[in-house]
C-alpha cells in the first residue's frame, strides 16, 4: 500500500510514543502517506488504521477534523485561504474572490489544467497577517493583496 | 478514604474523592439536565447542558465534568445556571428540527422532554438549517434522521468504551460535524442496539420498530430475555397484544443497563408467519389441523399405548435449554409418571461422562458482578463475544484495569479486549493443552503435580500462561459453550476444577442457554439408567426410541448431531412436539401441539449465577397456542398421572424450589478426577470440525427474528480453514465446495489464517451445514 520509505517515516514516528499508544502517531502517519499519494483515498485510511492498530472511523475523523488531509485528489498547487472571522475582517473574502475570479473556480474545485485547487481554511495562526494563503501545506504567504496574488498565481503557474 | 463534603442546592451531600458534581447530585437526587452525560461512558461534555453554577466560578460550569471539591457551593436551578442552560438549548435547537410531531422518538425524547423546560416558546433563527444526509449503517440501527443528531457522541462512546469497537465516529467540525460509519461499512457490533436507547435524540433509532407505534400507546411489561445463559432483565413494549419493541431493565447485577441485539430484536420472530397457531396432526404425508380435545387425547393415548406395549424407556423426553423452568420442570415429570427416565435439555453435548460425579447443579461458580471483582481469569473453549456478549462486555470492561484475561480455545476471533496470553489449539487438542497449564501452574506454584497431569510436558506457552494465572490473587477459569459441546467436556471440566484448585480461584460454565441452570434445577436430566440427550439422540449409536416428546426443540438444528437426530425421530413410532414455530418440527413429528414462546407464558429462567427470574405472559397466546406448562399438565392428567394439578405455573416453581435449596445446589465439584485420560491424538486423514453455534442461528426464536437474520452475524457460514489447509486442499478463498463429514454439504471456502492447522471452522446451527452431521468430527473437502 505505502512505499518502504513512508513505512520507515511512519516507524520513526510510531517511536514517538509508549509502545501501547501508537494511535498517537496517526496525524504524522496520514501526513507522510499523502505526501506519498497526494491524497487520501478511503483505502490509504484503512492501511493507516490497520497498521496503528485503531478503528478506521477514528483515522477518517483526524482526517476530516484537519483540513490539511487532502479527501480528494487536488491539483498540483493547493492554496488554502484562511477565511476565518479575524482574516475576513481584513480583507481574506476580498483576497478569495479575486483568486477564484483569476483560477475561474470556486472553493474545493480544481482548474481544468490540474494546476491549481483552492480551499477555504481555518485559522492559521497568523491573523496579524491577513490575508494568508497557504501553498501545499507547507509555504506560507501573508498580507496577500491582489498583486500579490496574481505574482504567486504566476510564479507557481511557470513551475507547473 | 476521606469523602468530600459540598453543598448543592443547599443541601450538604459527601461523595467520594474524584467524583463530579454531577454524580453528587444525582446521590441527591437533584436533576441537573444534561444529553452527553451517562453514567457508563466517559465524559465529554460537549452538549453544555449541564451547566450549573459554582461558587466563585465566574462562569457557569458543566456538572458533568467538573471535579467535587471540598467546601464547593453549587447551584442548579439558580437565575445563572438557568440563563445557561437556557441559551445552550437554544443553540442546540438552532441546527435541529422542531418537527417532533413526525419524528419517531418523539415523546419518549430527552431532547423534546428537556425543551419543555428549557426552550423558548418559538425560535428566533430565522436563517437556513444545516441538513446532515442520513446512513445506512445496517438492518437494526436506522440512521434516517441525521439532521436531528447533536452532537452528544454517546453512540461513539459506547462503541469504543462497551462494545469494544468503534464503528462510529464523528467526522469533520464544527457546524460540518456529522456521526457517520467509516465509509460505506454498517455498524455490526452485537451490542448495537444499546446506541438506540442511549441517543437522546431521534437520530439513531430501531429500524424494526420505526414508525409502527408512538411510545403513549405501548404497554410496558417486564421479562427475562430467553436466549443467553445471562438472563437480560428486558421491558417489554406491547401494542394490541403484539410485542412491539424490546429495550433493557436496568439490573446492576444483571445486565448492567444493556442488553445484546439478539435479546433486543428476537422479538420479531414472535410476530413471525411461522408461528404454529392450532394443533396439527400428520395424516400420511399431509398436514391437518385439529382441534385441541382431540390432539391431546391422542397424545396421551398414544404414549400411553408405547409404555404399555414396550415400557417407560421407549419413550423419551427432550426439552429446550430455553424452555422455562416450570415447562422442564413438568415435562420430566411427565416422562418419570411414564417411567421413563429418558430425559435432557443439553441438547448440543457429545459427552456426559460427568453426569455421574456431579456434586450438584454446574454454574457460573460466582455471581457475574462478582467478575469485577477478579484479577486473572481463563476463559476455556467459548465463543466469548457471540456466546455472551454481556458477560465478554464486563470482561472488557475488567481487562481495561489490568485484569489479565487469558485465552485458551480452538479460534482466535477478535475479543476486542486486552488478551494477555492465549493459546488456540486444535479441538482435538484443547485437554492436553489445557493439562499442560494445570502442569504449569502446580510448578509455578510449587505445589504437587496432580497425577492425571503428570505425564504432559510443559511448554513456553502453557509456561506463560501460568505465570499470568498463578500472579494474582483472584482467579477464575470459566469453561465455555464450546468446551462443554466438546467430545472430551468432562475431561476438560476436571482439568478446569483441578487448576482452580491449585490456583484457589473461581470454576464455573459461562452456560449455554437461558435455563442450561434451570435445567437441572428441574431435574430435566436423567437421573439412574435414563439415557441423555446424546444417547436419545442416536450420538452413541443407541437405538431409537419408540416415541419422543419434544418441547420448544428444533431438532434439525438444535442438536448435536442434526443427521442423528433426523434418523432416530425418523424411526419412532410417535413424535408429539410442543412448538411455537411449525417448520421447526414438521420434518419430525407426528402431531405438533402450539406452544407458547416467553412473551405469552408465565415462567422462570435460572440463569447462570443461579439467579431465578420469574417473568409474566406479556400478550395473550396467539390464537390457540398455549403455555407450554399448562399443555404439559392437561398431558399428565389425561395419562391419569398424579401430581398435575397446579393452578399456575408459579405453583410449580414454588414447589420445586421449596423441596431443594438451589443457592448450596450449586456446585461444579466432580466427585472423582481420574475422569482425566489424556491419550495420544490420533492423527486424522481429514479436518477437525469445529462447530460454533452463530449468535443469530442459536435457538429457535432468534432463527426466526426477519432483521437480525439480516445481520452481518446471520451470514451463512463458511468452510474456514487456514491459509494452508486451504492450499493443501487446493481450494481458494470464495470457492464453493463440497464437504463431506458423515453426509455432505456445499459451501463457500474462506480463509482464517488464525485457525489452527488441521481444522475447518464450519457453523453448527444453520440448515446449509446440518446435513454435515456431529459438531465435532472429521471433515472432508471435495471439490464440487
């Protein structure tokens, strides 16, 4: 199911934890196997479950509890927009609007090339920051006017 | 331990360290509202119903949550606490329907109830409700009305803390928050039905029962559930004389506040179309119906003429380990008045060996609330989750504290609890392992090997094992269903009453049934010469009887031996049958007598702590159907026996529970042990059979409940054999195959990689393998 690597990812961070509480370990778990596949199809769930050793529901409710779990495949950028209340004060549905108007999609679509999926997101801990939008779950990008936008959209659309 | 002194309502209350506000007041007595909360589960306190006011607290705080102090000043219906409680049922309602007048819980709904109190008179969101898509997760729980869910997680709870799997789960957050089952799986643990009465709301209800009745019409009417040897105190809910629902009675000692799916939705099987409702009479190869004068003569006649012409034992009487007290209880009476002492209820044993140095009536060897008080325990040959689920739901409730539970038995299914060691060996042999302990525990302890095991050698494994058992202070070897239904039963029961023994422990039968106590408590067993059930049945090769009384049995599926038993009442003159059910006996006898099930008779189930439960009919008797107490008194009385003149059926339980006294009658000692012989194992050229009893094929009644036959349990069994054996049989997974044991049978091959070697796991209790014959036998796999 997951490569010999991700297991040995998965391991270390089995390790983490008192031998009888490796379920601690699932956020890390789920983490590394989207990594692998980019995404967590309902079998990925399952192998994580059987290999922690816990109910599948419980992994299905990490994985839907944090919007970082991809449910679906996505494309090759994610950008997660923050649209929680602080964010939205300062201009983040403004900031999601022009992103959905320059992709031509709205929340939870990806475009038709497969380059880019956009998400709602929830607080990312920067609301001092806002707008920010998160790339792929690992970059993050603050006081995102529309220019800003528009340069990442363009960066990003030359890697792809 | 020092208690804690506080003050609710201003009145003082103590309780113990570590106890919340919320059990203070409920030893008060005092209400505070809540949904999330229950005594069984943990905490969550995620409804906020229960917010109540705490002294110097500045906020109001959940009762259910919030540690008893010392000194602590609470109030619960103060201006505070209510304005809270107020506002948390508004937001509560916000996202939740306020249709009750077409929702199935409606009027029996902690929701709905607490709305009363706490909600306002109309609702001021006026923007759009979320609306949550309702499930399928199986034939007994309906999730249709997931809109209606708040959000308490009792059901999560209850499936990860009680039932030891957790089949629900709640996804996603905040307003998106919904309780589903991982996708697309059903929810097929065998205590699910208790998530019905521990919703609060009408999002999980009883599929069998939705929408047939509002809880205002229903009439309710305690009994005793008639399947398990635990004897589930039940509420019966009846509608115009029809039972319409089953729910728990709380019993702490009993069932706790639970009871298993199989006691909760058997009760279809009353309402079932198969239900016998005149006396019948074979006439060739049809069936006629007469009236009841006539079949009752005839009955008495015709027994009467076969003791006349060949004497008492041409007769013999077999009865239901499910049959009440009084009914077994009458009809050994009526087969001793005939002077046969041909007489049993253990209808699935194979060896009665022990029968001859019993010291008294076999039990559970201790009350089962007594099982929270054990530190190590060893559960002999059962089927623990399927065979008592209530009991394997204490026991999992135990082994979370530490308790080591130890296993030794022919299958290793999930337990979903803690097993410290366990060893699954071949039926065959299942008594030398288990010597093998006893060896093991006499060492570890240092005490005397006893002779009879002195020949066995001690392995790792057994090693093991004793070091769990011989560590703790309060020990129980407890045998199950599928060690008493063992060719060897007495063997194992001698081990089993030797390692308590050196271990100073408990020793006792989980039980098979609902009366497998109550059967001896009746002497519905042969007490001399008398054959039992296996030699009735034809298991030793005696010959048949010339005529049979059957009472509640099935003998098709019922018995050990189902190919035996057909040919034995095959070639009996005269087979009378007492049955609720028409299919169960039609094949058999020559005139069917309806017979009432538990719900329409009066009666007594001795459960397996020894515990009588006398219950009442809750409906009449179906159409002309009789308790089986009262056909079985007008039969004594129409042979002209003496003793047959009881009012009711309490008369009989009086009498015969005055003449013993049934609490110091209980006693698992064996008189003698050298019962004991280990000889070698006999390689056999085929598979040992070993034969489960499927919690939803087990007696007659529950063979016939339309839902839980629809049940993942109720699949129709498998020839289970190891990775292997399979591939040594050149069979696959999903194949289906002929099996040959003493006659054949087709089945699909499935593979269990935790069977031992040597084995195949076919189901007992199911028309597809009862052509196969003993549950316990060789097996062999031709390919169709």
């Amino acid at each position: 199911m997951l490569s010999a690597e991700s297991l040995k990812r998965i391991d270390r961070e089995i390790a983490k934890y008192p031998a009888d509480q490796k379920q601690s370990a699932v956020m890390g778990a789920l983490v590394i196997a989207q990594d692998e596949k980019g995404w967590l199809a309902t079998e990925t769930m399952d192998f994580v479950a059987q290999y922690l050793g816990m109910a599948p529901v419980a992994v299905y409710e990490v994985a839907t509890f944090y919007n970082m779990y991809n449910l679906e495949p996505t494309g090759k950028f994610k950008l997660t927009i923050c649209t929680c209340l602080p964010c939205g004060l300062q201009g983040s549905l403004d900031a999601a609007d022009h992103l959905k108007e320059r992709l031509g999609i709205g929340f939870n679509e990806t475009t038709a090339d497969g380059r880019f999926t956009l998400k709602e997101g929830e607080c990312m801990g920067a609301c001092s920051m806002a707008p920010v939008v998160l790339v792929n779950n690992r970059r993050m990008c603050d006081y995102m006017s529309n220019d800003k936008l528009d340069a990442l959209v363009d960066e990003l659309g030359k890697k792809a | 331990m020092a208690m804690l002194t506080l003050e609710i309502d201003g009145k003082s209350v103590e309780v113990p360290h570590g106890a919340t506000v919320m059990e203070a007041a409920n030893k008060l007595g005092v209400f505070v509202p809540h949904f999330c909360y229950h005594k069984k589960l943990s905490i969550a306190a995620n409804c906020r119903m229960c917010l109540v006011q705490v002294e110097k607290a500045p906020k109001a705080m959940p009762a259910c949550a919030t540690p008893a102090t010392d000194g602590m000043k609470v109030w619960t219906q103060s201006e505070p606490a209510v304005k809270a409680q107020k506002s948390v049922m508004e937001f509560l309602l916000i996202n939740h329907p306020l249709d009750c007048p077409i929702c199935d819980q409606g009027g029996e709904c902690q929701l709905q109830d607490l709305a009363v109190g706490y909600g306002g008179s109309a609702s001021r969101y006026a923007e759009p409700k979320r609306v949550v898509f309702h499930k399928n997760i199986g034939p007994l729980v309906s999730a249709e009305e997931m809109t209606r869910c708040i959000q308490c997680t009792r059901c999560v709870r209850f499936g990860q803390e009680v039932a030891g799997v957790m089949e629900l789960g709640m996804i996603n957050r905040g307003e998106h928050a919904e309780i589903v089952s991982f996708v697309g799986k059903t929810v097929d643990s065998e205590l699910s039905g208790n998530m019905i009465d521990i919703c609060p709301v009408g999002a999980l209800t009883s599929k069998p029962f939705r929408y047939s009745a509002r809880t205002w019409e229903l009439t309710r009417r305690k009994s005793i559930a008639p399947h398990d040897s635990l004897g589930s105190n039940l509420v019966v809910q009846v509608k115009h004389d029809k039972v319409l629902r089953v729910v728990p009675l709380e019993n702490e000692a009993v069932n706790e506040c639970w009871i298993s799916d199989k006691d909760r939705f058997s009760y279809e099987g009353l309402n079932s179309a198969d239900r016998l409702t005149k006396p019948m009479i074979k006439d060739g190869a049809q069936w006629r119906e007469i009236d009841w004068p006539q079949a009752l003569e005839l009955a008495g006649r015709r027994l009467g003429e076969i003791r006349n012409a060949a004497g008492g034992d041409a007769i013999g009487t077999l009865v239901s380990p499910h049959a009440t007290l009084e009914e077994m209880s009458l009809a050994q009476k009526l087969a001793r008045g005939l002077g046969s002492d041909n007489v049993d209820f253990r209808l699935r044993r194979a060896d009665f060996a022990a029968d001859s140095q019993r010291a008294g009536i076999p039990w559970l060897g201790m009350n089962i609330a007594d099982i929270g008080a054990l530190d190590r325990v060893l559960v002999v040959g059962s089927f623990l989750r399927k065979d008592h689920p209530l009991i394997a739901s204490r026991l999992r409730q135990v082994t979370k504290r530490g308790v080591q539970l130890n296993i030794l038995h022919s299958t290793d299914d999930d337990l979903l609890m803690n097993v410290t060691t366990k060893s699954i060996v071949a039926p065959s042999e299942l008594p030398s392992a288990l010597a093998r302990i006893v060896k093991a525990v006499a060492e570890a302890k240092g005490a005397a090997v006893p002779q009879s095991v002195s020949a066995v050698t001690v392995d790792d494994a057994s090693r093991a094992m004793a070091a769990s058992l011989a560590s703790g202070k309060a020990a129980a070897v407890l045998l199950g269903n599928f060690a008493e239904q063992h060719p060897q039963a007495s063997v194992l029961q001698a081990l089993g009453q030797q390692l308590s023994g050196l271990l100073a422990g408990e020793f006792g039968f989980l039980g098979e049934a609902a009366n497998s106590v109550g059967g001896y408590v009746a002497n519905c067993v042969p007490s001399g010469k008398g054959l039992n059930a296996g030699a009735m049945l034809g298991l030793d090769g005696t010959a048949a009887r010339k005529a049979y009384i059957l009472v509640g049995v099935e003998p098709g599926l019922d018995s050990n031996d189902p190919v035996r038993a057909r040919s034995v009442l095959a070639a009996a003159d005269f087979v009378v049958a007492l049955t609720p059910f028409r299919s169960a006996v039609t094949d058999h006898a020559d005139l069917l007598l309806p017979s009432a099930p538990f719900t329409e008779t009066s009666g007594t189930f001795v459960n397996c702590e020894g515990r009588a439960q006398s219950f009442n009919a809750v409906v009449k008797s179906l159409d002309e159907s009789r308790p089986a107490w009262k056909i079985l008194r007008v039969l004594g009385n129409q042979l002209g026996l003496s003793g047959f003149d009881y009012d009711s059926s309490e008369a009989i339980r009086d009498e015969l529970l005055a003449s013993m006294s049934l609490p110091e009658s209980l006693n698992n000692s064996l008189s003698a042990t050298d019962i004991v012989q280990l000889g070698s194992t006999t390689q056999l050229a085929g598979l040992q059979r070993i034969a489960d009893v499927p919690i939803y094929f087990a007696d007659p009644l529950v063979r016939r409940a339309e839902s839980l036959q629809k049940a993942a349990d109720a699949k129709a069994p498998k020839l289970w054999l190891s990775a292997g054996d399979a591939q040594k049989a050149g069979v696959a997974a999903g194949q289906r195959v002929k099996v040959r044991q003493s006659g054949e049978a087709e089945l699909e091959v499935a593979i269990d990689a935790k069977l031992p070697a040597g084995c195949a796991r076919v189901a007992a209790g199911h028309s597809s393998t009862a052509s196969l014959g003993a549950m316990s036998g060789e097996l062999s796999v031709v390919k169709a």
